[in-house]
C-alpha cells in the first residue's frame, strides 16, 4: 500500500478502518520492499515508528484528541538529528559520531502533532550537489524512472514520498536543494523564507543560507506540515520572532488578485523548451501575462556559488586538514578550493546580496508572485557528467542550480509544484512571493493543483 | 583550462602552507581547476559596483 494522504490518513483513522500501527506497518513493508532500487533511505526505525504509532492507537482508544498528523507515516533527510540515531549529513566522515541525544526541534514538532517517523533519507555528501549521487551511500535513483537521479541534495526525500514510502518528508535548501529534487522527482516542496523554520538539530552546511522544509504529495499537505512546523526557537539565531502565520486554511483561496509575472531573461536562458514549457502552462492556468526581469540573477547566482564555496570550505577545514581521505571525493577537492578563498569576495558577495535583496523588493512592489522553472531541464541520467542547455555544454553537478540559486540567495519563500512535460516527464515550476508570504506560494501550488496541471508522481508500484 | 594555464598553483601552494593542508599533486591540481571556476564566478560579483554603504547581508543579533 501507498503513503495516504495526511487527510485519508485522519479520516480512516477517525473511521477506524485502519490503525496508526497498521499505517506504519505498511509504510515499512514498502520500503523494505522496494527502496532496494531507489535507495532513498539510509536508516530505518522501526521500534520508533510502532511505539510512535502505539501512542497513537493508545490515545485514539482512550477518547482523547489527535494531533493534525496523528499516525502519518514521514521521514527526515539524514542532516536532521533523530534521537538514537548518527546524524550523518550524507558523509562517511560523521558516522563515526556519537548518536544523537535528542530529535531536531522540526521533529519534536511533528511528533507532538503525532505524526510517525520511519527514517533518515540519503543526500549529497554534506548536502553539496543536485543529484543524491553519494559515493558512500549510494546512489538515489528517480522513482519515475530509475536510470535518472532523484535531484539533490534532498533526493532522498523527495524519492520517498514520490515511491508512496512515506506521506511526508523534511529536507534542506541551500542553493536548491529542496526544489531541484521536487522538480525532478514531481512532487510538491516548500522552502521558505530564510528564518522562517528552525534548523535547530540539523546539520549546518552554509549557515547564512541553509532553509529547512518539507516535500508533500499534494499542496494541502505541504501546507498542513509546514504549519506543524512554524515556530520560534531560540536555538536557531536565524529563526524570526515573527509570529506563527498558518496556510493550510487558505490555501483554497485561489490567486484572484494576487499580481503574478513570469521571470525572463536569465530564467529562460537556461532553461530548456520543457523547462520553458512549463513556466508557461502555469503562467497561462494563473492568469500571468507580464513578463519581468530580476535584475543581475547570473550574478546572483555566482554570489550564492562563492559563499557557498567559502563558508562549507572554512567549516570544514580542521577536518578536510586532518581526515582528507574520507571526504566524498565528489566534493572534497570544492571544499579545499573553498576554504582557500580570499575573504575579499566572500564579503563582496555578501555586500552584493544585500543588493541583490533590494532589487528583487523593488520587483515585489509590483507582483505578488512570480513563476520560473525550478530545474534547467527534467532529470538528468545517472552518472552524466554534462549535458546539453539551448546549445551550451555545461557540467551536469554544478548547473542543475542555476535557476534555483539567485532565489535562495535572498531567502524569498518558494514553492514548487510537479508539472510533466509533453511526454509525462515530471519537472517543476518555482512559485515564488515576498519575503514572509509563504500563503501566496502555497496559493497558487493549490490552484494549479485544482486546474488539473500540477500532480504529484507517485509511482503505485516500483519493480526492481 | 590545464591547472598550470589558470596560475593559480602559486596561490594554492601558499595557502597550502597556511593551513596547514599538505595536496598530494593529485588532489592539487583538482583544487586549482576547482578554485579556477570560483575565480571566474568571483569575477562577475567582484566586477560589480556597490554603493560604499551597503553592508553585508548577515546580521549579528547580541
């Protein structure tokens, strides 16, 4: 059986035609079943899953109230410290760690709404890369078609809820990170404002730009999770004092009135006619005409490539000094580059992203919304090293972020909803608001959700 | 571009002995290629005038 719905989930539950133990028992039937090809998980919990599920079960026959995700199957990308557990961020180099002594505050949070946590999910090494090729812990494969990546760094979690593993999952943003492996897996995914969610228990990659969320099969689930999610903690500097600002209920609302552009130039040149394709079905099913320009966003972007290279590199330096050979050969030798830079471009960069953050406002006094493709292309084939874009040969690791990375950069909230291409591919489109207006993001997935054009690809049955 | 064509092995050399970080010849003339392609990234923000009071974007809360 397939991951349900958070809201079939409750409702056969309320029903009682099903018990949150038996929701979690399916859950890992299927992924002892089928993630042998897909690799999306890197450890299991069980025992935690059935006493979290009993707890439910418990409650439910004692007549007390459940939580909003009570007896939801979910799983975490491996950067979230889970009680019990070695938080290993995709890397050999951690696993040698002492387990974690108590869970992420996000799953604190879930658990209190009673959702069932199955396991950690693989990733790029440290979260540096789009493609969940991990030399150490496999490769995770694209559940629509497994000789393509899953996208990355959170491939693992976007693979999990597109194989119908789990209902739910979290994963992180630095450069893309949660929209590229939406994009590529179809399904829904959030990121939101920077500060918006607590990274607390998580493992930093690049402090000034790493976000938090979730991925979903639907945009109402998204919704109801990142609701789950919201909250201050003094435990994450970045995380806002503003106050909890919930979506699910408005998310039927529709985009009457919302101001909606597409983004052109830099956003369609490296993008191809799929990518392209896509930007515009949804543009034309949300109204959007207008077509803008953020200004600089190949400079954007090249700033978010130049902090990220300076601050993973200087993270990581004692150990990259001291353990070299059990770095992920796939980023190692970018992480000694990085540590190496010259502190001159970090601080321009940032200078310039300050910038950057003041253009894209001028560009939000005039929109509400603006949609981009969230890849350059559909995925990209295992192993593939470069490929082809309008003409151009890039390389394949670095240039999956292209459209991503100049909207991190500036910690805008996005949400990306699974479109297909002409001939059923899944590939996303960027939903993008203002700062803090994580409900217009949410908005316009669930509208393009009701027009029939953004669906998630869950793969019913996965053969080996 | 060959490692010996960016010039920056002289660069790597020397903040190879800063920190410490000994590079086999290898794994040396990878972080050249990979500090080549930051370089040119670099240059697209370096090239880009700001106003002298624009800050950096990370703020420090005591």
């Amino acid at each position: 059986m397939q991951a349900l719905s958070i809201g079939a989930c409750a409702r056969a539950l309320a029903a009682g035609t099903v018990s949150a133990t038996e929701l979690a028992d399916a859950a890992l039937d299927r992924i002892a079943a089928q993630d042998g090809p897909i690799r999306s998980f890197t450890a299991v919990t069980p025992e935690r899953a059935r006493a979290q599920a009993l707890a439910v079960d418990t409650a439910r026959a004692g007549g007390e109230a459940l939580g909003p995700l009570a007896g939801v199957p979910y799983a975490v990308k491996n950067l979230f410290d889970i009680e019990g557990v070695t938080t290993l961020a995709g890397a050999k180099l951690l696993e040698g760690n002492p387990p974690a002594t108590a869970d992420a505050t996000l799953i604190q949070r879930l658990s209190q709404a009673g959702a069932v946590l199955v396991g950690a999910l693989n990733m790029d090494a440290y979260a540096y890369g789009f493609t969940t090729e991990n030399t150490r812990y496999g490769t995770t494969r694209n559940p629509s078609d497994t000789t393509r990546v899953a996208g990355g760094s959170s491939g693992g979690s976007a693979a999990a809820v597109a194989a119908g593993f789990v209902s739910f999952s979290l994963g992180s943003d630095t450069n893309g990170s949660i929209r590229v492996p939406s994009s590529f897996c179809g399904v829904f995914g959030l990121k939101p404002t920077f500060g918006r969610l607590t990274r607390a228990g998580a493992y930093p990659f690049v402090p000034s730009l790493d976000h938090v969320g979730p991925f979903a099969g639907s945009a109402e689930d998204l919704a109801l999770v990142y609701d789950m999610l919201q909250g201050p903690d003094a435990r994450d500097p970045h995380c806002t004092r503003r106050p909890v600002a919930l979506t699910a209920s408005g998310t039927d609302a529709g985009v009457r009135g919302l101001r909606i552009a597409v983004l052109g130039g830099y956003f369609e040149q490296w993008a191809d006619a799929d990518a392209r394709a896509a930007a515009a079905h949804a543009a034309r099913a949300l109204g959007a005409t207008d077509v803008v320009t953020l200004p600089e966003a190949e400079r954007a972007r090249a700033a978010a490539f130049v902090i990220t290279a300076s601050e993973s590199g200087a993270f990581y330096l004692d150990r990259l000094r001291e353990r070299a050979e059990e770095f992920e050969p796939l980023s190692r030798e970018r992480l000694i580059a990085g540590a190496m830079l010259p502190a001159a471009w970090y601080l321009k960069a940032q200078r310039f992203r300050r910038w950057f953050q003041q253009a894209a406002a001028r560009v939000f006094e005039n929109y509400d919304l603006l949609i981009a493709p969230a890849t350059p292309c559909t995925a990209t084939l295992v192993g593939a090293e470069t490929m082809k874009l309008n003409g151009v040969t890039v390389p394949v690791r670095p240039s999956i972020g292209l459209l991503t990375q100049p909207i991190s950069f500036i910690g805008l909230p996005v949400a990306t909803a699974p479109l297909r291409t002409e001939d059923g591919r899944p590939i996303g489109v960027q939903l993008i608001a203002a700062p803090w207006r994580e409900d217009v993001c949410l908005r316009a997935a669930r509208a393009l959700e009701h027009a029939g054009i953004a669906r998630a690809a869950i793969v019913p049955e996965l053969t080996a | 571009v060959s490692p010996d064509e960016t010039g920056l092995g002289p660069y790597v050399d020397a903040m190879s002995a800063v920190h410490d970080l000994p590079l086999t010849s290898a794994r040396r003339d990878e972080v050249i290629v990979q500090l080549a392609r930051i370089r040119a990234l670099a240059a697209l923000v370096n090239d880009f005038e700001l106003d002298d009071h624009l800050e950096p974007a990370p703020q420090f809360i005591p």
